[in-house]
C-alpha cells in the first residue's frame, strides 16, 4: 500500500490563492492567466504565525504534514535513496559566492528545508526508513559549503540541530518528539535566512525558479519512463517544489499588488504540477515527466519578469 496524498485531508492546510487579487491579475501578462485556487500543497510549510501567516523569511511554526498523509504503511520500502547521489543539489558552480550571492545562498537553504520536509513526512507517514536519508543528506551534500558563508554572514549555524534530528530518527522517537527537533531546527534555519536579503522580491522568485529547476533534476533522475528509478529522488522533487510554494507565499511577494500577482500565478503554476507525486511511496508507476517541472521553471521565469 501506499501513502496517499489527499488534498482534502482534514489534518492538513490548503494552500489557498491569494485572494486579495482582483483585478491586478491584469498586470502580469502571461500565458497563466487567472488564478485558480491550488490544491494538495496542505502544508503551512514553515510560516511563522500559524497557518497561512506571511511573514520574514519561512520561519518555523505550524510547518503541518498534512498534505494528505495517508496512513504511512510499510517501513522501508523503495530502494535507491542511497545518500550523496550527486544530484543537481549544491551545484551552484565553483564561482558562486555563497557569502555575498543571496539567491544561491537561499536556494541551498531551500534545499535543506526540502530535504526535511521529506524526512519529516515520510517519519509521520510510519516510514522512518525512508527518512533517515533525507535527514542525513543535508549536512553530508549541502551544509558544508555553507560554513563560510555563514561565518561571513554572521550566522551561527544549525549544525548541532542538523545531528539532533538525525539521531532523533535513527533512535526511533516518537512523532511528537522527532516534530519538536524539527521545528527548533527550521527556527535556526530561518536565523540564517534573515541574514539574506529575503524581503526581495526579484530574489524571491529566483529562488524559486532554483527549486523547480532542481526539483525538475530530481524527478528526471527519480523517474523513468513512467517507473520509479530512484525514490529518493523522486521524494526530494515533492520537497523542493513544497518549499517553493512556501516562498511564493513569503513577505517577499506580499509587499504590492503586481507582487501579489506573480504569487498568485507561481502558486496555480505549482499546485498543478502536484498530481506527479500521487503518493511519496508509490507501489505502482507513477504518470509524470520531469518535462512539467522543466516547462514550470521556464514559465516561472515569464511570470516573475516584472520583478526581476
């Protein structure tokens, strides 16, 4: 069996389309025109403020699994995650300054927060064998190339949190214990987030644009052919475009109406792209190409060109 995801499952947040819009809509012209409702993205991904608050950057509280978790079935199932699979993460390029570049900077937070954002639901789904990787792989293929930039910023980093979540899995906690970690952990991560330039619009939606883009790399590596090749991967896609959600919902994009326009059609852009993960642990192959999340990227582009 697998995990379903449910958008109308009542323990979770529906992601809801700025409904403030009205007529501004208009400003933005693309081929996304209208801004329907999204659905499936149930999670107040990392807003402070409890469900639906905007605020600066993607703080901890109410960051809520329920994007539909089904019941978690069967530990352990999929095999692939291996750690460390060289994936398009953290591949910023050698010339990118991490100490003064605020976008990649903010990108490779966002990967970490995508690849607990995995964790985290997979151990609340009962599948704490499949989160053990996600929890590991920030600190092994991203954290270490943000020290520097940490130190330069003046962040103190959230390495010991990072451990503590790890362990806190590995050892077979309980959900309420292995949530409290995480939230204390997304608090830490959002101390270094502030030390970006995160209320920026045109940063804001670069750094989503990463994270479909990378997101899209992993669902290319995670399916083939309709088959699920590399689990992990596949998993880590849903992540990423979750975290992506979270920052088209941010301070950032909530500052004027041409910003709440290009919020609004980022978030109808991405909840469309949901039905390509119809469970985090699928039993049967999956219909979805990372084409959708490649061509989403490229409209993410034309849709944020006012701002950037």
């Amino acid at each position: 069996m697998s995990d379903s995801i449910h958008p109308d499952d009542k323990t979770g947040f529906q992601w809801k389309t700025l409904s403030s819009l009205g007529a501004v809509t208009w400003l933005v012209t693309t081929p996304l025109t209208g801004c329907s409702t999204p659905v499936g993205y149930g999670d107040n991904d990392a807003l402070a403020g409890g469900e639906g608050a905007i605020t600066a950057p993607l703080k901890a509280g109410g960051e809520g699994e329920g994007e539909g978790e089904g019941e978690g079935e069967g530990e352990g199932e999929g095999e692939g995650e291996g750690e460390g699979e060289g994936e398009g993460e953290g591949s910023a390029g050698a010339d990118v300054d991490y100490a003064t570049d605020d976008t990649a900077y903010l990108t490779q937070l966002g990967l970490i927060r995508g690849h607990l954002r995995v964790g985290h639901a997979l151990y609340s789904r009962d599948l704490p064998d499949l989160a053990e990787t996600h929890m590991k792989h920030p600190r092994a293929e991203i954290y270490s190339a943000l020290l520097p930039a940490f130190k330069a910023r003046g962040c103190a980093g959230f390495a010991d949190d990072l451990s503590a979540l790890t362990s806190s899995v590995l050892n077979r906690d309980s959900k309420e214990a292995v949530t409290d970690i995480y939230q204390a952990l997304l608090a830490n991560v959002s101390l270094c987030e502030q030390r970006a330039d995160y209320t920026n619009a045109a940063v804001a939606v670069d750094v989503i644009i990463g994270l479909i883009r990378t997101a899209a790399i992993e669902y290319e590596i995670g399916v083939i052919d309709g088959v699920i090749d590399n689990l992990h991967e596949y998993q880590d896609a849903w992540g990423f475009t979750q975290i992506a959600m979270a920052w088209s919902r941010a301070e950032a994009l909530s500052g004027d109406p041409q910003a709440l326009a290009v919020a609004a059609q980022l978030q109808s852009l991405m909840s469309d792209l949901q039905d390509l993960w119809p469970s985090l642990n699928p039993d049967d192959n999956v219909d979805g190409s990372a084409a959708r999340l490649y061509g989403a990227a490229g409209q993410a582009e034309v849709v944020g060109l006012p701002l950037r």
